[in-house]
C-alpha cells in the first residue's frame, strides 16, 4: 500500500503535545480508550510515556509515544519526521509553562522558555503539519489555552507572562482560521478555567479546582474529534470557576 492510500483509507491519527501528566495524560487516555483513535503523545518525561504507553495497550485504539521537549529547536522538524505522511485527524497543543510569582522576579530565560513552549512551539508545530492536517477531511487544531488569556477574565497577580502566552494563544486561532479557510483546516481555543492538576496545585497551592483532569480530558477529546463541525476560529471559554 502507498503513502498516499493510506492516507485517504485511515482516520488518521491525533496527536496530544504535554501529554504525559494532567489534562494531557486524560486527553490521551479518552482517545484512545473511548474512542478508539490512533495517538501520537508527546512529552519529554520518557518514563512518564513509558506509563502511559502501558494505560493505553488494551486499545481498543492505539497510542505511539515520542519523547520530545517541543520548546526545543528541531521539534518541528522532528514531529514532522514522526508523523512520516499521515493524515492528522486533530493536533491538541496542550502543552503549557506556568510561573506563578511576581513580574519583577522573572529572569530573562524563564519568560524565554515560557514564551517559546506557551507560543512559539504551537505555531511552528501547525506550520510543519499543514500538509498533513490538509487531508480528505481537513484536521483540527485545537488550542489548550486559559481564562487567565481570556479578554475580560478575572486576573491574577504572577500570572502575568503565562496569561499574556495563553492571550496570544487564543489570537492565533482565530488567526490561523482564517489563514487555513482555503485548504479547510479548522483551528479553534479552549480557554480552560481551573482544573485540578499537579500544576494548578503548585501555582495555587491549598486551592481544590471543581474540575478533575479525566473530566476535562474526556471533553476536550470529544471536542477535538467532533467540535470542529459546529466551530472555527472560536475561543470558548470552560470554567466553573478561575481558580
């Protein structure tokens, strides 16, 4: 079978950036388990794949996992590598930085990383897959982002740097749907409010989220697999509270 009949007789597969721990993990985990989707998950904790690898192994889909910082500078190329042609039925940009602590104590490589992990890595990591998202039907780029991003949310003090990265987030959807109308890519942002993660427990240590991570990650399966029939270029906020 040629490259090119595979891809025009599989669903294609979804791939799940930060997919190791949190949301991520729960996102991974609904694909492959109720849905049966074929997943690519990416994460630079190895060990923490290796896991989920093992969660996933009685299908009914499948799950490969790809150990990879996608802040680095290859990551794109690398992915793309990886992908080798596939159809991309839904790329989830769930991975994230968060730094709670005031602006004046952010050193420069800090708002660096974040920045490029947050922003940069989501952007570059859809322009290496356009061919691949552009298939027979288009793929849905989904972005992970968050109330904190959302215009005339509740602010809090800290999250300056990790607000504006998820501000910008939720702009480049927009952007990118219009960008992709042409070739049918659909590109849409969930402004997630508090979840209750290892890392919405660091930045707001004491507080309990109302939302766990398997309900979230059950939803934005759901939604990255059928949200894109009712919207495009939309950032929907989902909270039940900020934190």
């Amino acid at each position: 079978m040629s490259m090119n009949d595979r891809m025009t007789s599989t669903p294609g597969i979804v791939i799940v950036t930060g997919a190791a721990r949190g949301i991520g993990r729960a996102i991974v985990l609904s694909l492959v388990r109720e849905h049966g989707c074929t997943v690519l998950a990416v994460s630079r904790n190895e060990m923490a794949l290796a896991a989920l690898r093992e969660e996933c192994s009685g299908g009914p889909g499948s799950l490969q996992v790809f150990v990879q910082d996608v802040g680095a500078l290859d990551a794109a190329q690398r992915l793309q590598a990886i992908v080798g042609g596939r159809r991309v039925r839904a790329l989830v940009h769930n991975a994230g930085v968060l730094h709670h602590r005031p602006m004046g104590e952010h050193e420069r490589h800090e708002l660096l990383r974040l920045y490029t992990v947050n922003v940069l890595a989501p952007l570059e990591l859809t322009q290496a897959l356009v061919s691949e998202l552009s298939g027979d039907p288009p793929g849905h780029v989904v972005h992970i982002g968050s109330m904190g991003g959302f215009q005339d949310s509740a602010k809090f003090p800290g999250l300056v740097a990790y607000s504006s990265s998820k501000a910008a987030l939720a702009c480049m959807a927009q952007c990118l749907a219009e960008e992709f109308k042409e070739v049918g890519i659909r590109c849409n942002c969930l402004a997630l409010g508090a979840v209750n993660t290892e890392m919405l427990r660091a930045a707001f240590p004491g507080y309990l989220a109302p939302v766990t991570a398997e309900d979230m990650g059950a939803y934005v399966a759901t939604f990255a697999l059928e949200g894109h029939k009712l919207f495009n270029g939309k950032v929907l906020p989902l909270a039940l509270s900020t934190p």
